[in-house]
C-alpha cells in the first residue's frame, strides 16, 4: 500500500522518538543499576557466645563463676584496618577497653577514622550505665545484633574478659560472609600487655551484683598515667599485645572459679539481606 509521503514521516518520526525515550529510560535504568551495584550494603546477624566454664556461685546470682565479658565494641571497616597487632603495643583506646571494660573512648576513635565504615558500641554511651547489663554475656550466655557492611569491607569487635588486669576478646578484621550463609569464628583471650597480671581488685573493674571484684574503684584504668607502685599498674605491663596467660591465684581470684581454656567466645555471623 502506498501512504503518502507525509504520513510516512510521522511514523518515522514517531518510531525515532519512541526509540529516542527507549535510550534515555534504558540510560536511566543503567545509571541507577549502576549506582546501586557500585555502593551496595549488605545486613549480617552476629552472634557471640560466652563459652568460658562456670558454675553458680550462689542460689540467685545473674551470673556464674568464670570470665565474664564486656562492654562490647564493634566496627566494620577497610580490608587494610586492625584493631590491633600481636607483638605490638595497642592504641591507648583499646588498653582503656580492656583494663576497665569502657569502649566509648574506642568507638570514639574508630568513628573517626577515615577507614572505618561504622563503629558502635553495646550499651551506647547515652545508654549507659543504666543498661550496662545490655552489654554484660556471662558464661554459657549469648549476644545478638546487626551490623551492615560494604563488599569486601571487614568485621572487627572487642569486649574485656572480666575480672582480669587487661584482658580482652576480639576479631581483628575478618572476612565476612559473602552470600547468604554464616561464618563462625573463635575468639582466644588476648592480653593488652598495658598493665601488669597483679590479680588484684584494686586494679580489676567491677560490676555490682557479679561475681569477680567488687572493690568500689579501680584505680588502674587510665594506660596514659604511671602507676606509683611498683608491683602493677599502667605502664608496668609486658608493653605489646600477646595471648593471655589465665588467671593464677596470685591475687584476691581464685583459679578454679575465673580461669580459662581457650578459646573462649564464639561469633557467628550470617548475613540476613
């Protein structure tokens, strides 16, 4: 059939721009796509277990005999990061951490780091101490939060082992799961090597109501201040971070209520979305 040279055109015309939108839809889709597939964020469960030995002190206790571990920080963060270097002194933050169980002074510095991807702690700092115990998992108990991380970024976490001198559990920038699946890691008890193994709870933080020290004040909490005495303190430590020897009776602790076989924390993490 022979249409006349006009109605040709504008079907020509209309088949361009037709296309013409197609391009720019297709452009569109392509750039979103793209933007979406360059700064994704994935969701991950993490799950730690206490799984230090320990038996009721007493009828009614929250908890039982054995480490007790807390407050907890967390960070997800660069591939290139650590929290730390076995053999190396560790950044006063974390020596804070693990002598007096505060990580608000860590995520405070983790925050600001240029590598960290997001750092928070349980409790929060406006949190606490009014739910200290949010932050508290003695033996044979659990702990369950979020975090969310880019592709390829790494999971860091610590939490003091208490009652000890400086002692701490972590993860120092693992792998977390790249598909919908879980990944279980083991944490040992790791030494701070910020002030030394006294075993007293003159320099042991404490926590009302839980076994351990119950002295009202530690008064070695601060690794930046010498220590006057020359039997402990900050500053007297082994000066680099290595794994914890346990604790040993030579203090105010008993042995057979408070130490140790490691490892002693597992976390698991699946990712959710």
């Amino acid at each position: 059939m022979n249409y006349p040279k006009n109605h040709t055109e504008g079907r020509i015309k209309k088949s361009q721009h037709r296309c013409a939108l197609g391009s720019i839809g297709i452009a569109l889709l392509t750039g979103l796509l793209g933007t979406a597939q360059a700064d994704p964020t994935y969701t991950y469960k993490v799950t730690i277990s206490n799984l230090a030995h320990g038996e009721f002190a007493q009828t009614g206790d929250r908890c039982r005999t054995g480490p007790i571990m807390g407050l907890f920080a967390f960070a997800t963060h660069e591939p290139g990061f650590q929290l730390f270097e076995l053999g190396r002194p560790v950044s006063g933050e974390l020596a804070v951490l693990a002598e007096s169980g505060g990580p608000f002074q860590l995520v405070q510095s983790l925050s600001s780091n240029p590598k960290v991807e997001n750092a928070f702690s349980i409790p929060a700092a406006a949190d606490f101490p009014a739910k200290i115990f949010d932050g508290v998992l003695c033996t044979g108990e659990n702990l369950t939060t979020t975090i969310r991380a880019k592709p390829n970024h790494r999971f860091s976490m610590a939490a003091m082992i208490f009652p000890t001198n400086d002692g701490f559990i972590a993860l120092n920038g693992v792998e977390l799961p790249k598909e919908e699946g879980t990944k279980t890691y083991f944490s040992p008890v790791y030494d701070a090597g910020s002030e030394s193994n006294d075993e007293l709870c003159d320099h042991m933080p404490s926590v009302p109501s839980l076994p351990g020290c119950h002295a009202p004040v530690d008064t070695n909490t601060d690794p930046t201040i010498p220590d006057p005495h020359t039997t402990g303190g900050p500053g007297l430590g082994e000066g680099y971070a290595h794994f914890h020897s346990g604790i040993h009776g030579i203090g105010d602790l008993q042995a057979s209520q408070f130490d140790w076989s490691n490892p002693v924390a597992s976390i698991t993490i699946r990712r959710i979305r």
